[in-house]
C-alpha cells in the first residue's frame, strides 16, 4: 500500500486592461508660417503620444506592484518569515506529519491505475462509515482509493452532489494561513471568524490506514479533501500524457439526496421496494468501467453496501476491524482513565444533544438505565420497576410498564464468550458520589459506572438524575480533568489549531470501549461503534457486521 499527502497551494490572478490614447485633431485657424513655428518650437506629436504611454505604463507597473506587495503583506501581516508553519519539534512525534503544500509524485504509479473518489461531510462516525464502505468499494473495483481527511468540529451537512462539492472547495483553509498568528490584542480579520471551529488531520493519525491497506491490498492517496476531479488536473498526474486523467475519463455518480445509489455485489441480487435507496448499482458491473476515475458523491450509510457474497463479506468485516482507534496519545490517557475507574467497571452510551436524540432523550434515557439494572446487573423485573418507581422523577404513573427491551439481532448472531459476573466488592480508586448500596440485592449497583455523552454537563442534566440516584459510583470524562492534561499540547501542524476538544468525543469512544459490559443509545453511529468494534476488539470477541 502508498500513503502520501498533498495540499493545494493559493494562487491569484490578475487581468490587465489595455489601453489607447490618440491626440486630437487641431481645428485653430491660422497661418502656415504660425504652425511652421509652432511645430519649430514643438517636440513632434508622436514623441509626445510616446512618452505619454511610456508615463502610462511606468503608472500601470507601478500599480500592480503595488498590488502584489499590498496582497503579500495582507497575507503575511501576522506570519514569520517562513511561509510554512512547521510544527513544535517536541511533538512532532504525536501530531499529524504534514508538508507544505505540495502535489504528489506519483512516478512510480502505473500510468493505468484507475482511481476511486468520494465526497465526505457530517460528524466524525458519518466520515467514519463513508470511508469504510469507498475502502471495501476499492477493494471490490480494484482501484486506487482518494481518502479525504478527517474533518474534526463544525461539520459540512449533506447537500446534493454540485453543492457539496462547492461547499468543500469554499471550506478550504487556503489562503488563510495567517489566521493563526493574528496577535490576541488585534481584531479578529473578517476572513478568520470561525477559524478555530474545525480543523482536519489525515485519517491515519487515528487509524492504522497503513497495516488497514496492507491487508486489504488496498493503496490509499491522503489528500486535503478538495474535489478529487480538480485536484487530479491539477496534480502530477497532468505531467505525462499517458497519465492525464481528462473529463472524458471520468464516471461521476451524482446524487441529489441521500439515499440514491446503493451497491450490490450480486448481479441477481435485487433491492426490496421497502428499501430506502432509490437505486442499485452492481458493483461486478461498476468494475467494467473504463473510466480512470470514480467520483461519488455521500458513501454515508451502514447498508449502502448490501453485500451477499462471502468474499465480500470478508473484506467488510478486515475494513470495520481495522478502523479502531490507535491514536498513542489518546491510548494513553484513555488507560489513566481505565485504571482510575478500577479496572472494572460497566459503561453506557446517552445521546442527548441534538436532532431525534434530543427529541427522544427521555425515552432513550429510560431504555439505557433499564438495559443497565436488569440487563448488566442483573436485577429481576419486579425489583427494576420498583426501583425506578422509587427514584425516577419522570415516573408519576405506579402502573408503569417495563420498556419494550428489543433484541439486537445482528450481534446475537455474533456470540461471544460469557464474561465473568460483575464482582461484589469493587475497588474504588476515585470517590464516589453518593454512599453505597448496602442491601444485598443492590450491591452490584456499586459498580463504577462511565457514561459517555454528548451532554454538555451531565451531572446537572434531569435526564441523568435517575442514573445519580442509582449508581453512587457514576462518572463522565469530564470527572478527570487532570488525566486529560496531556492533550492540551496537541496542535494541528497544519492549521495551528489546538485538537483537544475536537478529539473528546475519540477518547470519550476508548474509554467506554474498556468497560466490563456496555449499553449504548439506540440508532446512534457513536454507540454502534463502540458496542460492534471498539468494545469487541478490545476484549478479543469477533465484530458485529450490519448493512
């Protein structure tokens, strides 16, 4: 497999106007002896004409220098004398390793290879899930594989093909590299408000891309996420005729919503009516096309890819394994955390904050804490209901009905081996909140609870009172500061922006993943995540596969 990186590189142009004087006819009565002085007395009219245009162009020159210096010193007011921001020598180890903007040699690249391309937008777990369904599309079409970076914070919604290009070409940092070194005591410059909102890093700085394309066979070219069909004319592969990749080399699958295309890899294989995706490209099909470059629009979806066949399967199944978290930094603190919480400890995922997890956060709220008393710890319905009776402050009705608690059928079809029973006694290595249970039947609800959420103070949140209430042992992320120290140092090299906050979310995933057992918020990519691969690879059980 290669790797490489590449950025593009601002550039501006400047149309000149042309310009024609003539001198005017004379029309003054007089004497041929009068004009014969005149002109005797006179410099002739077109050493005039010429040195005024020589005064002209001496004005235009100058005026465009000026223009230059004013747009040179404009763009590096606030930056040193290097054009490039090179990142701090004592973490250049932790932090994405990015080159000035440069294209990338592709020389050694057989000048039929055939590439794949692909629009990212949304959160991170949406990127997440893009990439791996273009990595198994590669795979499956053998085709190089165009991998956009990571976009961390403020995301880029869904818009229709056209548009999101457009919207990822304008979301460009280009041209904005004095951002980041505006003084505080100076206004923040119109061009970098929201500057520090996102940032994006290459993809294998969280994930091992690198042994992930070794085993698939897969190479992967990182690049800054422009539109992949811009950038190739733009790039090296323009450097040889036999490399060009024209608009006639080109297949675009240009979607206008989210659920356009999907892909099948079983010719006889035909989507329900009651399926979502409004058409189905066969991917054996696909694999014909004599185009040198794919571009898709959104890959966003766990079964965009309906796969039958068992090579197939196996490709999805080496692709999620390969997508946990290997970030050393993050591992690190993440097993601080570990170890603080006892090394034994239950976890749970609630999603709150936003959309239909806002809407629902009650409801969510109630199947979460039902799943983790009579499912984790082990209390009988009778003894569940009552204690939600007791402490729930949602609960006015006392004929309240248990939750309907669903199975989840694709990771029943994954068994693993049973764990071993949650202890009675735990070692509690950070203070709890509340004293513990002392009754025998309530005894496993002392276990050390970690819940990961999107709440932005889940302590004070009604929706967690129940959990308060519970578990005398509850803890979020926020509870250790301290541990997350750390990560105050990492800055991303190529945008100067500090990477703390958007990599919460990351560490929040790793540390729920070491729990004993987890429940996780129904419907979200964050819990699915966490409850099929992260949790499953940490204790060696095999992954769940949906789609």
């Amino acid at each position: 497999m290669s790797t490489a990186y590449t950025f593009q590189s601002p550039s501006v142009t400047l149309e000149k106007g042309a310009y024609r004087m003539r001198a005017p006819h004379s029309t003054r009565p007089g004497s041929s002896l009068t004009q014969s002085l005149m002109s005797a007395k006179q410099p002739p009219l077109h050493t005039k004409n010429r040195k005024l245009a020589i005064l002209i162009s001496i004005l235009a020159f100058a005026s465009i220098t000026c223009f230059f210096i004013a747009y040179h010193l404009f763009t590096t007011r606030f930056a040193p004398t290097s054009f490039y921001v090179h990142p701090q020598p004592h973490r250049a180890d932790a932090l994405p390793k990015v080159n000035p903007p440069a294209h990338i040699n592709i020389n050694s690249h057989d000048p039929q290879t055939k590439y794949l391309s692909y629009l990212p937008h949304s959160g991170l777990h949406n990127q997440r899930i893009a990439l791996e369904n273009a990595l198994i599309l590669a795979k499956l079409l053998n085709r190089t594989l165009l991998v956009p970076f990571l976009r961390l914070g403020k995301p880029i919604r869904y818009v229709s093909f056209h548009k999101l290009q457009r919207f990822l070409t304008l979301g460009s940092k280009t041209g904005l590299e004095h951002c980041p070194l505006v003084p505080i005591s100076t206004p923040t410059p119109l061009e970098c408000l929201g500057y520090e909102e996102w940032s994006f890093i290459p993809w294998d700085q969280i994930v091992d891309l690198h042994l992930l394309g070794d085993k698939l066979g897969v190479n992967m070219i990182q690049w800054d996420g422009s539109p992949a069909a811009e950038w190739m004319k733009m790039s090296k592969l323009n450097t040889n005729t036999n490399t060009t990749i024209l608009d006639r080399d080109t297949l675009t699958l240009q979607d206008v919503g989210p659920y356009d295309f999907r892909f099948l890899d079983t010719l006889d294989d035909v989507s329900p009516i009651r399926d979502k995706y409004l058409r189905s490209i066969y991917i054996p099909a696909l694999a014909q096309a004599p185009e040198r470059l794919l571009q898709i629009g959104t890959l966003f979806g766990s079964s965009r890819l309906k796969l039958r066949g068992a090579a197939s399967k196996t490709v999805r199944r080496d692709v999620r394994r390969g997508m946990a978290f290997t970030n050393s930094d993050l591992s690190r603190v993440a097993d601080t955390i570990h170890e603080a919480l006892g090394g034994v400890y239950i976890g749970a995922h609630l999603r709150v904050g936003d959309g239909q997890f806002e809407e629902l956060g009650a409801l969510n709220a109630r199947l979460v804490w039902w799943k983790l008393v009579h499912l984790v710890c082990g209390l009988d319905l009778e003894e569940t209901l009552a204690l939600e009776q007791q402490i729930n402050p949602f609960a006015i009705d006392e004929d309240l009905d248990p939750p309907l608690l669903h199975p989840d059928m694709p990771s029943l079809r994954v068994p693993h081996p049973p764990l071993p029973p949650l202890p009675h006694m735990f070692k509690h290595r950070e203070r709890c909140r509340a004293p513990l249970h002392t009754s025998a039947e309530l005894q496993k609800l002392n276990a050390p609870l970690f819940i990961a959420t999107d709440s932005p103070n889940p302590a004070a949140d009604p929706l967690f009172s129940i959990y308060m209430k519970t578990f005398p042992c509850i803890f979020f992320l926020s509870d250790f500061a301290s541990r997350l120290t750390p990560l105050d140092a990492l800055t991303n090299p190529y945008d100067q922006v500090p990477l703390k906050g958007f990599l919460i979310p990351v560490l929040d995933a790793m540390v729920l993943a070491g729990a004993r057992e987890v429940v996780v918020t129904d419907g979200s990519t964050f819990g699915a995540f966490v409850g099929d691969v992260l949790w499953r690879r940490h204790w060696g059980f095999e992954i769940v596969q949906r789609g």
